[in-house]
C-alpha cells in the first residue's frame, strides 16, 4: 500500500513492478522496473510515497522465491532509471525491502550463502539509511547474549506505524516460524 493508501504496488508474475490506482482502478506497468528478462519482484513504498523499493534478478523465480543472486534496486513511483541501493546490493541475496514509516531506514532479508529467498537458514535482517548506505546488520538476528545464531532464517521484518519497531520472522525457538520485535 502506498502511504496515503490510494495505490497498491504489486509485482506482476514476479517480473514486472506495477501499481494499481484504487480510485480508478487502472493499473500500469512501472517503466524501469518492468524490464522483459529481468525478474522485478518484492516492491515497498517509500515514506513520502516517491519511491519504490523492489528486488531485481536476472536468475530465475518461481512463486515467493527468487535463485541466484538479487539486488535492491529504488525507482521513482513514476517510473524512470532504476538504480542499485548502495549497502543492499552486490552481495549475495538481498530481498524483502521494507522502508521505515519515518522515511529513515530500510529493512531488508540478506544471506551470502544460501540458494534462494524462500526462508533460507543463514538469512539475517539488515538496514540500510533510507538512501543506501553501509549495510547494518541488527542485533536482534543474536541471542539475547549477543551470540551469533545460525541457521535459524530471521527475514520477512515488518515497521510498526511509528516506526520505532521492528517485527520479523525466526525460526530460532524450533523449527515452526515465531515472530520477534526488536526496537
């Protein structure tokens, strides 16, 4: 949904980024992010609502779950050249965008060594500032002592409205997903 709840982004067959005009009820093709060949998946709203998020692929897709490497790339919600977010590409998989209600952060699922995006084990939840930037990896992917956890998949984080929190799936209790929230 976008901020002001007027348009939805959606990724069409996981290929092509498109938005839905609720009032209308038209939908168009984002130009850019709509590229024959090239998976454009995963779209989230920017907190002003110019911007979109989404992932980019040149493997291959199949339902939730992109193989091989993906990248996060933002786009003007109008459409236009989309560019690579410095610190959630270029290593590995990087996947589920999600920007901060403030318009600060953005939220996303990475691992290096994994096959796909479908809850890979060694996935950890990062940010980067709204821009792009040096990648952060959030504490809240450890225990409560601070050791790194392994092969317990932390993705799929979500904001609360305000921001201030941060939701995600883990498999770190047993093999059934629980949800955490993180500040």
């Amino acid at each position: 949904w976008s901020p002001d709840g007027a348009r939805l982004a959606y990724s069409l067959n996981d290929q092509d980024i498109a938005i839905l005009d609720l009032a209308t009820g038209a939908s168009s093709l984002v130009t850019g992010a709509s590229d024959p060949g090239i998976i454009e998946t995963m779209p989230s709203w920017s907190a002003d609502g110019e911007t979109l998020a989404f992932v980019r692929s040149e493997t291959s897709a199949s339902g939730f779950e992109v193989t091989g490497s993906s990248d996060i790339y933002a786009i003007s919600a109008n459409g236009g050249e989309p560019v690579p977010l410095a610190g959630a590409s270029g290593s590995g998989l990087n996947y589920y965008p999600a920007y901060s209600p403030d318009g600060k952060w953005l939220a996303f699922t990475r691992h290096t060594t994994g096959e796909d995006t479908y809850s890979d084990p060694e996935a950890e939840i990062y940010l980067v500032p709204d821009g792009g930037g040096a990648a952060i990896r959030i504490a809240a992917n450890d225990d409560p002592t601070g050791e790194r956890l392994t092969g317990v998949s932390n993705s799929w984080a979500t904001w609360s409205r305000d921001g201030k929190l941060l939701a995600f799936s883990s498999k770190r209790n047993d093999s059934a997903y629980d949800i955490f929230i993180t500040e």
